[in-house]
C-alpha cells in the first residue's frame, strides 16, 4: 500500500503561480511514475504532468513551457516528493488536481486539492 499526501493549491490571479506537493510513502518499487491529474467541474479528468522515477517528464500540451513537475526521491526509498510548479496560470486552470503514484499496475491517488485562478 502507498499513501500520498497532497500540500498546496489555493486561489490566485490570473497570471500568478502556485506550486503543489504530494509525498508518497509505503510500499514502494524504484521504478515508478508520479503525476498530477486535474478535473474540472463538467470536465473528465486529465493527466497535467508526469514524471518517472528516472526523470522523464511529459505534459500536457497546454501547460508546456508553463507548468514544471520535479521529484526528490529519499535515499533510503522511505519516500517521494512530487512537484509541481505552476506559472502563469488562466482561468482555465481552475480544477481539483489530484496526485498519482503508479507502480506495475496499480495507481494510487492523493486526496485532490483546489486550484482557482480568478481573471
């Protein structure tokens, strides 16, 4: 089992930044992926960022060039820290995003927390 725990989000203007956290800690293989979903009201939910255990990232192509997703990892694979750093953010960016750790087959999600940009 791994437990994630999300820090972060709020409100902001329109061309502000925000930066998420999420730690993962458990059982956990050294091959993994974390990422960071969102879901906007009416909308399904979308993979914004992701990042393997070794470093290669991948976004969606709207927040490219804007949003940065990073990872501190522990030494002793106690746990992982997932990043992501959001800058200038659009309306368009309101949603609950949502942390995820996949390892093999299984994902595990954060508890989501909300992101608001206000023009």
């Amino acid at each position: 089992q791994v437990r994630l725990v999300q820090s972060g989000g709020g409100s902001v203007q329109a061309g502000g930044s925000l930066r998420l956290s999420c730690t993962a800690s458990g059982d956990m293989l050294s091959f993994n992926v974390m990422a960071w979903h969102r879901q906007a009201p009416g909308k399904q939910r979308e993979l914004v960022a992701s990042i393997t255990s070794r470093g290669r990232t991948n976004y969606l192509d709207s927040v490219k060039g804007l949003f940065t997703i990073s990872r501190d990892d522990a030494r002793d694979g106690s746990k992982n820290t997932v990043y992501l750093q959001m800058n200038s953010l659009k309306s368009e960016d309101t949603a609950v995003y949502y942390c995820k750790y996949r390892q093999g087959y299984q994902d595990y999600w954060g508890q989501g927390t909300q992101v608001t940009v206000s023009s």
